[in-house]
C-alpha cells in the first residue's frame, strides 16, 4: 500500500520518540523500550513512573463515558496529582481523533498532548498504525491472558454490537424473522431502520466486512435455508453477500433517524408496530426508549441466521509523543479491569475485552455468542476492499 503524502510528512519530523516496526514498540531517546519492559510491571510499579511525569493527562474517544472514566481514574489515584484542570476524557469522532493526534504529533510542545486514545474504525486505525508511528500498542500480563489472542493487537478495550430489534406491540402481527434474507421481502420496504453508511462508519464497515469469502459463504448457506434452493449468482451482482447488502438497503429508510438513540426511541413507538430497527443495543437504556415494546432478535429463542446484527471492538492506543505514556499504562490496566470498565459497564450493549469482565446483568447473552452470531467488524480485511465496496454502496444509497 502506498504511504499519502499525508503520512510521509509524519516521518519526516524530528521526534523526542522514536518507532520500530509499525508502531507497537516505541523507544526513548535512550533506547529503552518502555511499553515491553512495563508488560510485566504490577500498578505500583507504574504508579511509582507516573507519579513523575508532568503535563496533563488527556484522552481522547468516541465515547461520551471516556469522561467518566478519567474522572474515576484520577480518584482512585490520588497519588498523581491529578484533577479536572489537568486531567479529562474528551468525546470526539474518529475522524477529529485522528486530526487531533497527528497535529499533536508534530507539536514542539507536547505538555499538553493527549497521551491515549480509544478509537472505533478499525480500518482506519490500522492504515494508522502501517503509515505512521502515531499510536502504541500496550499490553500488560495482568489482563493480557483474558484478552483473546486476536484482540491484543491493537488491544480491544471494548465491543459494541447492533442488533436487529423490531417493535411487538402488533403481537402476532408483529414483525418475526430468523432469517437476514427475510429483510429483503417486498413486504419489508421502508420498514426497516438503519442509520446511512454513508453517514456512519461502522455501519459501512459491517456491510464491507460481510463480503469477505467467509460471509459469502455463510449468505449462500442461508439463502439456501431460506429460499429452498442454492444462491446462483446473477449479473447484477458479484455474490450473496453483494445482493443482499442491495436489497436490504432497498428495503430500507437511512434517513428518517439520525442517532441510534431516537432511532431505538422511534421504533418503540405503539405507531411502529410493524417496524424493524438496526441499531446499539445499550441505547435500550435511554429513557426516551419503551422497552417493554422492543424484541431483541438475538435474544430469541431462535436467534438470526446467519447474524442478528454486527459488533464492533473500540480500541486502546497509548499516544506516542503524549506527556504521560506511565499514566497512559497505568489508565491501560484500569481500563482493562471491572472498575475502570464501570461507565460503560453500567448499561447492556458494551461488553469489556477482558473476558474476566462479566457483562451486565440485565443482557442475556455474553461476549462469546455475540462473537457466534454477529458479523465482527474486519479493519485488514475492509482496507483490501474499500474503495470498491464502498463506491458500490454509496451508489445503493443514492439510488
């Protein structure tokens, strides 16, 4: 893949910091390589390095609770020193984070750079983490061994999935599928909700991720359980997976609802009775949201084949040239522990990397079914594909 001119103008400044390799180890100017000799460090040990560092203590995410998470950090370590003036967690789109960042990145003064980022685009992190030495990958062995392996690098803090959820007020009436190849039927159209992937990006990522092979395959199977014969290919589409991603958007409205939130809150209503919605999970925590009113289809009793909805992780990502990289481990480890996962924990939908980290109590499925019976978001693989798959898409939505 060819570097931007974008990403050759980050190599070209000289840093205090160093990179080997695509990122994951950063050097000091001393050569020591802080981030693998502090794997195996307890939080004491950490605490005692960052208990010396200066410059205030920023992190940025897409999450609103990133706020919460800092505040409680800095309370349960008083030891730094920290406080509201010199310490916060700041809500930002991926897009502002990578802004951000690369500004900062080049900055003679980095006092006031943030020193941690969680990030959601997984294809943009990666093009990130390939053509820049921007970001670090932490991993400490008092998580690292409930994290799977394929969630280390980059380190997945969290996962976030969205779900096919329809209202039951209409009882029998109400709509009832178990099969994704349903959603294409003429008796669907406009009536199933989902945000434009032209206007969020993860739900453009999930529809790119399922056409990987491994999708395809699992779209034909479906197809097949659901039509009564094999999936033939026509000449309007390359695959299953390419035809549904069509009809599926045909069928439905990516306009009417501009937030997740109203988009739950909207589809709840006793007027929707026969509406379909695609959208987070934890937003069924939103007052505005009549639960009572929602079935969540991975829930029942017959789940969705070949998915009820899609996930995707938020990731960890210690910034480089930020002023506290021993906080910025430290916050890492209490990120990664039931504590720190606490403001998102608090709510269903969110589920901690740290497989030692239950979910809330109130979801009725675990991480490893979702991992079964959702479409995983795939940053490697949708960078192969992307500006095809997403041309493609973009003139459905048009369309």
């Amino acid at each position: 893949m060819k570097k931007t001119k974008f990403a050759l103008a980050l190599f070209a400044v000289p840093f205090l910091l160093t990179s080997c390799g695509s990122g994951d180890v950063v050097t000091s100017s001393t050569g020591t390589d802080i981030f693998t000799e502090a794997k195996s460090w307890t939080n004491a040990q950490l605490l005692e390095k960052a208990k010396a560092e200066t410059g205030d203590f920023l992190a940025y995410g897409n999450t609103s609770r990133i706020a919460a998470a800092v505040d409680n950090f800095i309370a349960a370590y008083p030891e730094l020193g920290l406080d509201k003036n010199h310490a916060a967690g700041t809500k930002l789109k991926d897009i502002e984070i990578f802004t951000k960042i690369a500004s900062e990145y080049s900055a003679r003064d980095t006092s006031k750079n943030a020193s941690l980022v969680l990030i959601q685009d997984s294809a943009s992190l990666a093009n990130y983490r390939k053509q820049s030495t921007m970001f670090t990958n932490y991993i400490n062995n008092s998580f690292a061994s409930n994290v799977a392996e394929d969630d280390l690098v980059p380190l997945a803090q969290q996962f976030t999935n969205k779900l096919f959820i329809w209202n039951n007020t209409a009882g029998e009436s109400a709509p009832a599928f178990t099969n994704v190849w349903a959603l294409t039927d003429a008796k669907y159209k406009d009536k199933i909700f989902f945000k434009s992937p032209a206007n969020e990006q993860v739900n453009m990522n999930f529809l790119i991720t399922l056409t990987k092979d491994t999708w395809v395959k699992k779209m034909e199977e479906a197809y097949k359980a659901y039509y009564g014969k094999d999936y033939v290919a026509s000449g309007n589409y390359k695959n299953a997976s390419y035809e549904w991603i069509a009809k599926f958007l045909g069928n439905a409205d990516v306009t009417s609802y501009t937030s997740d939130t109203k988009m739950a809150a909207g589809v709840s209503e006793e007027t929707n009775a026969d509406k379909v919605g695609l959208f987070v999970l934890s937003k069924l925590r939103d007052s505005s949201v009549k639960q009572a009113n929602l079935t969540v289809g991975a829930w029942t009793k017959q789940s969705i084949t070949p998915f009820a909805g899609f996930m995707y992780a938020i990731y960890s990502q210690i910034c480089t040239r930020g002023p506290r990289p021993y906080t910025a481990m430290l916050f890492t480890n209490y990120l990664m522990s039931k504590e720190g996962f606490a403001p998102w924990g608090d709510a269903i939908g969110a589920y901690s990397g740290n497989q030692s980290v239950a979910e809330n109590k109130n979801d009725q499925k675990n991480l490893a079914f979702y991992k079964q019976n959702l479409v995983i978001e795939d940053g490697e693989y949708i960078n192969t594909v992307k500006a095809e798959a997403e041309a493609w898409i973009n003139k459905i939505i048009a369309a």
